[in-house]
C-alpha cells in the first residue's frame, strides 16, 4: 500500500463531497473524538425530536403500552 496514494485518494473523495454528515464524521476521527447522534441529525430531524419533548412535556404524548396494544397486530408477524 502507497499511503500518499491512500492520501491523494481519500482528499479526492473529501473534496468532491457535499455530505456534511461525513465531513463532520472524518473532522471528529482526524481530532480523536466520537460523533455525537446530534450533530449528525438534520435540522428537520432536530426540529421534529423537539417538538415531540414539547408535546411530551405538555402532557399530548401517548403512553407506550397503549401505542404497542394498538398496534400489536402488526409487531406480532
């Protein structure tokens, strides 16, 4: 294996990506850090987890048992 080919290759693929999941992923691997879920989420992923704590927090969420019971019949396949 030539590493400065390795190099030359993976700054290719690095330039030619748009991704900013997998800039933001190489960034934390080339600093020695892990990723966190939440900065990789999107803005609208980001956007609905909040609101569902918002709905949670103002008593509109549905309690899991009563979700699994509505749909067990699906989960039991």
């Amino acid at each position: 294996m030539n590493i400065q080919l390795e190099k030359i290759e993976l700054a290719k693929m690095l330039l030619s990506t748009d991704n900013e999941i997998i800039l933001k992923k190489i960034k934390a691997i080339l600093k020695g850090k892990e990723t966190d879920w939440w900065d990789e989420a999107s803005d609208e992923e980001k956007a609905a987890i909040e609101k569902g704590i918002a709905q949670l927090e103002n008593g509109e969420g549905i309690p899991h048992e009563k979700v699994m019971k509505k749909y067990k019949k699906w989960l039991s396949k």
